[in-house]
C-alpha cells in the first residue's frame, strides 16, 4: 500500500472521534470513494498506540465480511496515523436510530447475527472489540452490517487480563469491568464484548440507554451503580420470547454465565424465520 495523503480528495466529516476525525475521500487517480480516518498526531502516546493497534488489527480482518474492509494505512509527515477503509455509505447504527427511528425485531435479528459473525471471527483470533456500540457499527446500502472502531481492542493473551483498564465507554462497559472479584468469574474481554452487544440491540429496540429512562440525563455515578447493583435491565413484553431470551443470554452480570459470540449464533432468535 503505498498511498499517501495527496492521493486523495476530501469531501466530507463523517465523523468525529477521541482521537481523530473521519473523512469521506475520493481517490483521485480512480475516483473510487473511500472513509480515512485521521488520527491527530499528539504528544500523547496512547493516540499513536490506538492507532497503530487499529491498523494491525483491521489488516487480520480483511477477509471476514462483517469487519469494515481496511484498505491500508499511511502517516503524514506530521505523525497523524491515517486508515484507509471501505465508505459505510448508510452511516453507524447510531445515525440510523436517531434518523429513522427504532429497529424491528425482525431488523434486529439480521443486525445481530451479522455483528455475532464479526465478534466469531474476532474471538477466535483472540482479539477482542471492547468497545461495541451502535456508533462502532456501519451499515451500506448492501444493507452489510460490520464492526468498526478498533481503537481500543486488545489482543487477549493467554493469561487472564487485568480488566481494571478503563477503555471504551463506560456506559457499555460490563459489570466484571467495574468489579471483577465479583462478576469475572472468568473474565477473558470476549464475553464483555457479549454485554455491549446485548445493551446495544436493547436500545436500539426500545430507543433509549437500557439503564436510564427515556429522556433522563446520563449521570456516570448512578450509571456505574446501576450496571452494578441493579438486575439487568429486561426488554419490555412487546418483544417475542425469542428476542427477550436471547438479550437475557447476553446480559447475565456474572460474565461466565453469558453465552459466547459462536454459541449464540445457533439461538432461536436468529434461526426464527420472521415474516417481515
Ligand atoms: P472514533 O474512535 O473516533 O469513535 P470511529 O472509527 O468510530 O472513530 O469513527 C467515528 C464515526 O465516523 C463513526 O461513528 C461513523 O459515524 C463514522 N465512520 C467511521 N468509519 C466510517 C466508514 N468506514 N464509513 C462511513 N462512516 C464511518
Ligand atoms: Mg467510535
């Protein structure tokens, strides 16, 4: 990949971010339309590091098809990190709640077994996402739903990992993060991952954070204490028994009860066949 920035044209924002801001670019010599991520050089190492993790990672994903396509990478002269993806032209699941509304079950079924396709493959390279969420997940017109933002993934090693890292955003974290003694039974990254996942299909069904009531101003305090301390939170009973089991499988507190990304995969949720 020897590309650098004068190769291409930017269009548009689609994004801002901790540490960078994501373009839609157009490469000149073929006119081909392409999201660069940019992230902003800053004295800070971490930056750098999220950068460079992001890179190795999305260049072992390339051929799985729930994974945004990496298409290489390069640095400016200045130390910006720049990634070059596939254009998500449908925007992150985020964009798609606030702009159309509230997903269907049956939307959420295809949403689910397309990030659980993702997370297989991650897992099974010992990589884990830590930061599922409905703005990490794209959407094109193709309908392809894949997981994007590795900026805080981890490779997992052999050993347990400390999880008293805080990365990610919190509000997504999952109990064992908070208090491993006491929810990490056997804490690995992956079924953190599993959490995310059960939180985000669970507010994009209802429309709002599963641990605040609609319209009710996050407060990181009693946000924590809720993840914590409270029963996880239960769809309300419009929702099939198939989809409020198949949440309920995600959200379990004690991490080594929930089920892995492969298992859930052949949950009736998934295999239902729904009419529209
Ligand atoms: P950050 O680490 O800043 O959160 P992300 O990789 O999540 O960076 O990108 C930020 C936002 O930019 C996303 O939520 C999404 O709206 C947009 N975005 C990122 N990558 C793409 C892409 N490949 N195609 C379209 N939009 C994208
Ligand atoms: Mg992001």
């Amino acid at each position: 990949d020897n590309i650098s920035a004068g190769d291409f044209e930017k269009l548009s924002v689609l994004g801002h971010g901790n540490g960078g801001t994501v373009y839609k670019v157009r490469h000149k010599l073929t006119s081909i339309i392409y999201a660069l991520k940019i992230n902003h050089y800053d004295s800070d190492p971490t930056t750098r590091r999220r950068a460079l993790t992001e890179v190795n990672i999305l260049r072992r994903a390339t051929d799985c098809t729930n994974v945004v396509k990496y298409h290489g990478s390069f640095e400016k002269p200045t130390g910006d990190v720049c990634i070059l993806m596939e254009y998500m032209d449908s925007g992150s699941l985020e964009t798609a709640l606030k702009t159309t509304g509230t997903f269907s079950e049956s939307k959420l079924s295809t949403v689910a077994r397309d990030i659980l396709n993702g997370l297989t493959y991650l897992h099974a390279r010992n990589i884990a996402h830590r930061d599922i969420k409905p703005s990490n997940i794209l959407v094109n017109i193709k309908n392809e739903v894949k997981i994007a933002d590795f900026g805080v993934s981890k490779f997992m090693g052999r050993t347990l990992e400390a999880c008293n890292s805080y990365v990610g955003t919190c509000a997504y974290m999952s109990p064992e993060r908070f208090d491993p003694e006491v929810y990490g039974g056997n804490y690995n990254g992956f079924s953190a991952d599993i959490w995310s996942l059960g939180l985000t299909l669970f507010e994009l069904y209802v429309g709002y954070f599963p641990f605040l009531q609609s319209g009710q101003r996050p407060d990181w305090a009693s946000l924590m204490c809720a993840i914590c301390f409270s029963d996880p939170p239960s769809l309300p009973e419009t929702a099939s028994s198939e989809f409020r089991n198949f949440v309920e499988c995600c959200l379990k507190k004690e991490s080594g009860e929930r089920w892995s990304a492969a298992q859930l995969l052949t949950h009736p949720f998934l295999c239902k066949d729904m009419e529209s």
